[in-house]
C-alpha cells in the first residue's frame, strides 16, 4: 500500500519551521533574546492582549519569519511544483527513458518499491517523485542522508523510508510492488547470503511484481546465469546499462507471473 503524500500546505508549514528553527541556532543567544525583547514590546503595543508564553513565542516567530523574507504559499507552491517536475524526469538522473528501470517505475506508480544498495539518491527520489513509496535499504549512512535531504527539498519525504541496514539484515516488512537492486548490494553476499534474500524479496512480491537488479557496473558483479537461476519461474529480459549516471553494464529485469 502506497503511503499519503503530505498536502503542499502542510509541507510549506512544514519549511517554514525548519528555516526558523535554522535561523536561531545559526545565532549567539544575545540575538535571540534582542528577538525576544522585541517580540515583547510589539504585543504589550497590542490592547487588551494577555502576554502567554505560547504568544512570546509565537511572535519571535513571526519576527524572524519577516527577518528571512520567507515566500508566500502561492510562490513556495510554484516553485515547488517546478521542482518536483523536474525530479519525476528520468533524464534528470542520468536515466534514459526507454530503460529498464524508467519503464518499471511508471509501470509500478503509486506503489511500494524497495531500492537496495544504490549509492546515489537518483533512483529512490525518482521512483518518489513518480508517486511511488519508497524504501531505501543502504548500510552507507551519507548516501541515505542525501536521499533525505532530496526528498525534503520537493516535499517528498512521506513517500521515502530510509533503512540503514544490508540485505543479509533486513526484512521486508510490507509487500512489494517492484524491487530495485544495485550490484553492490549482493555481490557483497555469499552465494547462500545472495540466494536468501532474493528468495525473500521475491516473496515480499506481489503478482505482477518487477525486480530490477542490476547485473555488472564498475568492480561490482553478479553472475547473470545465477540471477536466471534465482528467478525461473519469472518473465526475464537481459538490457545493457546499469542504474546510474554514466554506468554501463547490463540490467537484470524480471516479473513476477499473476498465477
């Protein structure tokens, strides 16, 4: 099941807290308490206005929002809007349209995609910004982090999950519509170590499901006749270049067959 987006109103407010939260521990303690002066002055200005703790702060707020010159709604909104049809662009990425993984993305949109051992944030916030949920699954804790900070930058961060664990230690925990596998992710595994968690990956599949696993990029390789192997029973197709910019090799594209 595909997890709610965030409505844009929600994630503006959403921004909003962040850059002030940002702005006042980007400041010496004196400033912030020049802000609460301040903030004191213009509502004792207001007639008839108890001063409470929870205005104070509220209007510390509304100063340093003035301070930053934060955009409307309506600007934020288009801005993000632009953004966010630029990150749903294969090109973007460095993928071209007609590839392996491009095409399983739009195939499997708004479901649940599991995305392991990729090393950039590329495939994960493209499957987002596609309308798909997405699980990362990488022990490299600057590569999750970069795919935190890209869903956040165009509202996307309800619809990505980050797992900071490898195949070996992570279980699926929901069904999975589609499956993204880089090489890295098993060809660190032993051949036992590999065949279990296809064979639970594949489980976690629903019927119709698609596994993209990348076969061979740069040092990092997986037998392809194993792959066949690991998947007969599956519609399998073989295509060359792999799931990042500039990365040849070849693709690995099976389906799971709807009984």
């Amino acid at each position: 099941m595909s997890q709610r987006p965030r409505s844009l109103r929600y994630e503006y407010e959403l921004f909003v807290e962040r850059e002030i939260e940002n702005y006042k521990e980007s400041i010496p303690r004196s400033a912030i308490l020049k802000i609460g002066d301040d903030a004191v002055a213009a509502l004792q200005s207001e007639p008839q206005l108890a001063l409470t703790e929870i205005l104070l702060c509220a209007e510390v707020d509304r100063i340093i929002r003035g301070r930053l010159r934060m955009p409307s709604f309506a600007t934020w909104r288009k801005r993000r809007l632009k953004a966010l049809k630029e990150f749903s662009r294969p090109e973007r990425w460095g993928f071209r349209a007609d590839s392996a993984f491009a095409r399983a993305a739009l195939a499997v949109a708004e479901g649940h995609v599991l995305v392991a051992g990729v090393s950039a944030e590329g495939p994960a916030i493209y499957l987002a910004a596609n309308g798909c949920a997405v699980t990362a699954v990488e022990k490299t804790e600057d590569v999750l982090e970069r795919v935190l900070n890209a869903a956040a930058e165009v509202g996307l961060t309800s619809r990505v999950r980050c797992v900071g664990e490898d195949l070996t230690n992570w279980l699926p925990d929901r069904p999975l519509n589609a499956v993204v596998v880089a090489a890295a992710a098993l060809s660190g595994l032993s051949t036992v170590e590999r065949a279990r968690a296809i064979e639970l990956l594949q489980q976690a599949t629903m019927a119709g499901g698609v596994h993209v696993v990348e076969g061979s990029v740069g040092g990092e390789s997986v037998s392809l006749d194993e792959l066949r192997d690991r998947y007969r029973g599956w519609h399998i197709t073989v295509e060359r270049g792999g799931l990042g910019v500039g990365y040849g090799g070849e693709t690995f594209l099976a389906r799971k067959e709807v009984a």
